[in-house]
C-alpha cells in the first residue's frame, strides 16, 4: 500500500509540474496618443482562443511557461 501510495503522489506531482501555467495582467494602449485600446483582441501567439480588452485596455491571458509573445489586434 505504502509502494502505491508513493507511486501515486510522485505521478501527481510530475503532472502538477508540466501542468504550471501563469497569468499575465497588462494595459493595452495607442502607440502614438497613449490612449487605452478597449475592445482589442489579445491572444497567445500560437494558441487558440484570448481575450479582449475592457473599457480601460486592460487585459488578463493565461501562458504556459514556454509561451513567450502575445498578438494584439
């Protein structure tokens, strides 16, 4: 039982692990004028799905570890 149990809990921890992910919170805004940009469409390059931006630009995406850019539009 002991062998099982220690089997199990070192499996869930592997999976715990490679299932790590990160939220990333950010602004989005005019490059020229510094406004805020609601209604932008921001998703992780390479994934399916993202977010839009509020009323005030800001945004929140969830990233794997290896993910790295972020596409707005």
């Amino acid at each position: 039982m002991k062998k099982i149990f220690t089997t199990l809990l070192f499996t869930m921890s592997i999976a715990w692990a490679f299932a790590q992910r990160g939220t990333v919170t950010g602004k989005v805004t005019d490059a020229l004028t510094g406004e805020s940009l609601p209604g932008a469409t921001v998703v992780v390059d390479g994934a399916t799905g993202g977010t839009a931006t509020d009323g005030n630009g800001m945004f929140s995406v969830s990233m794997s570890p290896g993910d790295r850019k972020l596409l707005v539009s």
